[in-house]
C-alpha cells in the first residue's frame, strides 16, 4: 500500500490537534498528528502499543509517571494500557504508529478518542 502526501483527510482530535491516518496494514496504523502551541493531550491509556517521532516542535510528553521534553528529531514508545498525555509547547508535527491496528473510534468524557480494532481511513 502506498500513500502520496497530501494536506486532506485531517480530523479534528481535541481542540488544537488534528489527525490523519496516513496508512495501515494487518498489524499497524500509522497516523500524523498537527499540535497547535498551547494544545493540551489529557492522559489517557489504551490497549495499543505506540511508538512515535516528532517530526517538528517541543511538546512534553508524560508516559507513566515519567515526564520528558521532546524537540523535533525525538522518539518515544508507549506500551499499550500505560497513561500517557501531552502539553503542546510550539506547533508541532508527531507520526505515530499504533499496533494492533484499531477498529472502532468513540471519544470519551474528557474528550479523548478512544479506539480499538481497525480503521480504512
């Protein structure tokens, strides 16, 4: 599967971060995510693992009870069902890669989007 860039296909999250599946196969989702300065990503867990890569920006990123300040160019892996969250320091652009791949979308009471299984798009 392949998959040009492209500036369409980007849902709104939260407020201040949008989302885009980017590609999928059996096993993983690969998604790119806009964070707008001053953005806030609650803490939340989830049964997926996730690895990401900020591709631009400062963020810091809370996975357990640790805290870590990222700047473009940075990694990180979350294992699946540990709390995690961010702040949003400057526009930033993150590609993460979630496995197994989800199926379904619902946000929760705080607003977070929750998924499990898989998605087309």
């Amino acid at each position: 599967m392949f998959e040009k860039q492209s500036d369409r296909g980007y849902c709104p999250a939260l407020d201040g971060i949008e989302r885009k599946t980017l590609v999928h196969g059996e096993k993983t989702l690969m998604t790119e995510f806009r964070l707008r300065k001053g953005a806030v990503l609650p803490r939340h867990s989830h049964p997926h693992e996730q690895t990401g890569y900020l591709v631009k920006g400062r963020i810091r990123l809370f996975i357990g009870t640790e805290s870590y300040e990222a700047q473009g160019g940075d990694s990180w892996c979350i294992p699946g069902g540990v709390e995690h969250g961010a702040d949003i320091f400057e526009d930033s652009v993150a590609v993460e890669v979630f496995s197994p791949v989800w199926k379904r979308r619902s946000k929760s009471a705080a607003g977070v989007i929750r998924v499990t299984g898989s998605v087309t798009g």
